[in-house]
C-alpha cells in the first residue's frame, strides 16, 4: 500500500528516518540542537539507532524548526511532506 501524500511504501518511514538522522547529525548546529533539546547523548543515540521511537524523534525535531526540516529534505533529495508522513508512520 502506498502513501497517498508521498507515493511510498510505509516501509520507507525507517529509511527516511535514519537518513534524516544522518543528516541532523552531521551538521554541527543542528547535532548540538537536537542533543540538547531531547537530552540524547552520543552513545544513547549509538544505543537506540534502529528505534522507531528515536528516528520519529529526530524527524519530529526537524518539523518544529522549518529551516532544518527544508535543509534535511533537500539534502536527502526529499519533500519535506515525506519527512513528515515518515514521522507520522513511525509514530504509529
């Protein structure tokens, strides 16, 4: 079944997920931000990586700030809808 808003399968959520998470990750600015802001550490991060729980996390992160949710889409090649529905499926 695909998603109405995106024309993927659920299944991608996970993959959006941990790409997004990447992509948080790797910018500086936006690591400190997301640690501080979900009391993560590195090695937690390092701990939960596979977590459905974590990547809706990250993804619920970029949705709360608009300049990282189009930056993170963008650099993944994604809609930010995308970004969004995969929070919405990894919620679930």
């Amino acid at each position: 079944m695909l998603s109405p808003q995106t024309n993927e399968p659920p299944r991608d959520a996970e993959t959006i997920g941990l790409a997004a998470l990447a992509a948080t990750l790797t910018d500086d600015r936006r690591a400190e931000r997301f640690l501080a802001l979900t009391g993560l550490s590195p090695e937690g991060i390092r701990e939960r990586i596979g977590e459905r729980s974590l990547l809706a996390a990250c993804l619920s992160f970029l949705e709360a700030h608009e300049p990282d949710l189009l930056a993170v889409a963008g650099a993944l090649d994604r809609k930010p809808e995308a970004l969004i529905a995969a929070r919405r499926e990894l919620e679930r």
